[in-house]
C-alpha cells in the first residue's frame, strides 16, 4: 500500500506542486487541506504517515484562533497519540536560521525549502522520514 501523505498548503499552485511531484514521481497517496480540525482528525485516526506542513497558513483558525503551520505540529508533537507521525514543514521563508528556529518552535521532524527544486530531494526527505518512522517503538499501552 502506499504511504499516505497529507500536505498542508494555502496556496494551490504549491498544493498542485506537491501533489503532482509526489503522487507521480514517489507513488504516494496524497490528499490536500488546509483546514487544521482536519489535520488533526486524520492524523488522530491513523491515516495519514507523513505531514508536509507549509508554516505560514493565512486562512487557517484553529478553535478559532489563527494559527499557521507551526503551532499545528507543535500541538500533534505534543500529543502523544500523534507525535509518532513525520512532519516535514515547508516554508519560503528560508532566512538564515529559520531551519533551525522553526524545527525548535514546532517539534517538526525536517524542513524543506519552497519552490520545491528537486523533486528527487523531496521524495528521499520522505522516505527517510517514513523509514525511520518505521523503526520507531509503538507507544506503550495505557
């Protein structure tokens, strides 16, 4: 079965980007939000192996709040029912010590640089990520 990839982007050009690099080049399932409850609905149901999370989302509001793409992957790196699940932000904002500042503030597992100029590059990011998911302990029963 595919690995089941779910990208949170606002902006549909890189919605379409990444849905097309990922769905024809690296096989993967691939579905398309921006809607926060359905972030954590999916993920909090087990469907979905990897997040591409964009950091700055202008249209998303979580109980209803503005929030963008960070404080999203810090609230799944915090549940414990979730956290288990790779998160590789996605960000134009690529200054000098944003990788870094924003894998901190997020809890995030990777980050990548928009434009996408490898698709070769994104897809090893993914499958690293979803190798090393694989070889994670599950959570001990509660």
């Amino acid at each position: 079965m595919a690995a089941r990839i779910l990208i949170v982007e606002d902006d549909p050009m890189n919605a379409k980007l990444f849905e097309l690099l990922l769905t024809r080049k690296g096989g993967y399932a691939v579905e398309v939000t921006e809607d926060p409850a359905r972030v954590t609905a999916e993920v909090g149901a087990d469907r979905v192996d990897l997040l591409i999370m964009d950091v700055s989302l202008s249209n998303s509001r979580m109980d209803g709040v503005p929030v963008d793409g960070l404080a999203i992957a810090r609230r799944l790196k915090t549940d414990p029912a979730t956290r288990h699940v790779p998160i590789l932000l996605a960000t134009a904002h690529a200054m000098k010590g944003a990788r870094e500042k924003f894998l901190r503030e997020s809890g995030a597992d990777d980050y990548i640089s928009k434009p996408i100029v490898s698709a070769d590059e994104l897809i090893r990011r993914i499958e690293t990520l979803l190798t090393r998911r694989s070889h994670v302990a599950p959570p001990a029963a509660g």
